[in-house]
C-alpha cells in the first residue's frame, strides 16, 4: 500500500523457515517485519535484504528487541527475570515447557512473579499456552534462536553452566517429592546430598518454596544421620573403652597363673603337635595303603591279562608241537623212503656199471674179432693173387663159410 517491494524473495523464504514451527508465529513476524519497516530504504522504495541481514534475521531482531525489554524491566526486578528465563532452558540448552505454576512458586510474591511473565509474554518474548481439559498452563521462550542468539541469555546459561543440571534435577526431584506427599525415601542421600548442600550454599538464585523444603529437608536428613553416626561413633569407644578395662582388670587377674598357663599351653601344644604328627604320619600310611592297593589291583589285572595271553601262547605252542611233530614224523618217513631210493639207484648204478663193463669187453673182444678177420681176408687176398688161377684155388670164404666166424659174447 505505501509502494514498498521486497529487495529479494528469499528473505520471504528465510522469515517462514523460521518462523514455520514457532508458537505464536504471527507475533513474531509482526515484530520482524516492523523492525525491517524501519531500516527501509526510502530513496529506491525497497525492504533491502541488507537490513533483514544486518537486523540478524528473525532471531537477531528478536534478541536486540529483548535487550530493550530487560531495560525497561528495570534491574531491581533482573534478577526475578533472569531466574524464569533459566528456568525455561534444559541442561541441554533447549526450550523448556515449564507449567505456569511452577514458575509462580519461584518467589514469594506471586503477584510479581505473574507480572514480569505478562510482561515478557507482551514483549512477545514469551509464549503461554493452556492445556486442553484444563490441566493448566504452561509457559515456554518464544523461539529456539533465543537461546542460542541472545547474548545476554547465552551469558546467563555460562555463568551458571555448573548449576544448571543440578537445578533441573532439583526441580524434577522436588515435583516428584510433593507429588508423593513429601515421602522421606525420595530424598537424596550420599554424595548427591552433600552436592545439595554446597548448591545451596552457593547459588543465589530464586528457587520454589517445595525446592526450598526439599534442600532444607535433605539437610535435616544429613544432620540426624551425621548425629546417629556421631552417637555410634561414641558408643562404639566408649564400649571399646570398657574392653579396654576389662581386658587390664583380667590381665591383672590373671598374671599370676600365666607362668603355669604358658607351661600347659606349651604342654598342650607339644601334645598337639605329636598328634598332628601322628596324625600326618597315619594319613601318609593310609595314603600309602590307598596307593599300595591300587597299585595291586592294577598288577593283578595286568597279572591277569598276562595269564590269559600266556594260556594262549601256551594254546598256541602245543599246537605248534603238534604240528611239528607231524612235519618231524613225515620228514622221517620221506628219510626213509629217500634212503631206499637211494640204495635201489646205487644198486642200479653198480648194475650199470657192470653192464658197461661186460659191454666193453664184448666191444674189444669184437674189436679184436673183426680185426683177425682183416688180417685172414688180406692174408686170403694176397695168396691169391700168387696164385695161377682162381679155378684152381679156393678162396679163404670159400674153404671157411661166413657162418663159422665166432661172433660176439652177449
């Protein structure tokens, strides 16, 4: 309407993105877009991205926007101020959903406690939001980039990084106590509440009236375990003094029959070391016999085994005896049959030999046979060629026939 553009779309783009998931949203940008009206540029007529920049954005407006606020807050109340603020960031340095209620308790002026939320809640630096079914309300920072774009708010949060976990445990613990009607069980014990104890020595900021009971019930609770500690500490030496007591009045009783006790006891611990002696001594027999008579049984099964492979190797050498036996008596026998063989073929032999002998004197008898015929035939041959005719002579095989040559003997 006043003949105003947007220099660049995409700071449209980065107000929604934002702004899209923050309670109470169109306040915010109400406020945004205010504080970019401002650093307008009036020569060109344009909204510059420059200014969205240099403002810091959303979040940036916003935290100088709640620097301002804390100014006109005033510092007498700063300090109630500061502990709702931290009361609504985690240990994790992320928004907190904190019932309205709680928040109250944080001083005993509840009228002011509920002015300072208003106020913050119109600087629209705050959110309230009532529960359905009218469960309450619950009261959270307006935006996460408070937390982590505020300065001051950052300062805060480093200033009392040590407290913090211990606050929001604080705070858990004592809603839970005053939920179970102030139960004693849920009260801290040990290191926890000595923990409690320097917290609150220390920490100077506001807390709830049941945050309050509960540190000062813890402390109670220490106090009477401390003075039951210190009443049994005291028991305990003064029993240990009427020990003490006791134990000289004896030893004064009993001087004078220590000699005669120290004796007995070195009697009876000279007796008691010859039975442990005895003692040991009959155990190593035992032991011994223990061991004696496994040793035995061992050997007599090896004993045993050992019999039944000698009944065997004893099985198995008759059986060899016999078979020996056998081959001993069939060796005999084929010695007797070989021996005669034997004689039978030396008698042959002699035989044969005999033949060869009469066979070689028949053979020279012909020989000289065969050769008296040569000589009677050349005789015969050489008268007849000196004789005149042979009509007239005979021829030796003529006077003497073939047949009356003696032939040889057999």
């Amino acid at each position: 309407m006043a003949g105003y553009e947007l220099e660049r779309s995409a700071t449209v783009d980065d107000m929604l993105d934002n702004l899209k998931v923050t309670p109470g949203a169109l306040p915010l940008l109400q406020f945004a877009v205010s504080k970019l009206w401002e650093l307008r540029d009036p020569e060109r007529h344009l909204l510059t991205h420059r200014s969205y920049e240099e403002m810091g954005g959303v979040a940036g407006a916003l935290a100088s926007h709640a620097d301002r606020v804390l100014t006109e807050i005033g510092a007498q109340r700063m300090p109630l101020v500061r502990a709702i603020l931290l009361r609504l960031v985690t240990a994790e340095r992320t928004r907190a959903i904190v019932p309205l209620a709680e928040l109250r308790e944080l001083s005993r002026e509840v009228g002011e406690v509920q002015r300072s939320i208003d106020q913050l809640v119109d600087a629209r630096l705050l959110v309230v939001q009532t529960l359905e079914g009218a469960q309450g309300t619950t009261v959270e920072i307006v935006h996460e980039s408070l937390v982590h774009g505020w300065p001051t708010l950052r300062r805060w949060l480093d200033e009392n990084q040590d407290d913090v976990a211990l606050v929001d445990q604080l705070r858990t613990a004592a809603r839970q106590w005053a939920s179970k009607r102030r139960d004693p069980g849920l009260l801290w014990r040990g290191e926890t509440a000595a923990e409690a104890k320097r917290f609150r020595l220390r920490y100077q900021g506001p807390r709830s009236d049941v945050e309050r009971e509960l540190l000062e019930s813890v402390d109670r609770q220490e106090q009477a375990a401390q003075r039951r500690r210190r009443a049994l500490a005291i028991g305990g030496i003064t029993l240990l003094s009427l020990v003490v007591i006791a134990a000289v009045s004896l030893a004064v009783v009993f001087q004078s029959a220590s000699a005669r006790e120290q004796q007995q006891n070195a009697e009876i611990n000279k007796q008691k070391l010859y039975a442990e002696e005895q003692l040991q001594l009959a155990t190593e027999r035992e032991h011994a016999r223990l061991k004696a008579e496994a040793a035995k049984q061992i050997l007599d099964e090896k004993l045993g085994v050992a019999d039944q492979q000698l009944r065997e190797r004893a099985r198995e050498l008759a059986s060899a005896n016999i078979q020996l036996e056998v081959a001993l008596h069939q060796s005999q026998q084929n010695e007797a049959e070989a021996t005669q063989a034997k004689r039978r073929a030396e008698r042959t032999a002699a035989e044969a030999q005999h033949v060869a002998k009469v066979a070689e004197a028949a053979r020279d008898q012909a020989v000289r046979q065969r050769e008296e015929v040569e000589e009677l035939r050349a005789l015969e041959r050489a008268e007849n060629a000196r004789a005149p005719g042979p009509d007239k002579l005979r021829t030796p095989s003529q006077a003497a026939p073939s047949d009356s040559i003696p032939k040889p003997g057999p």
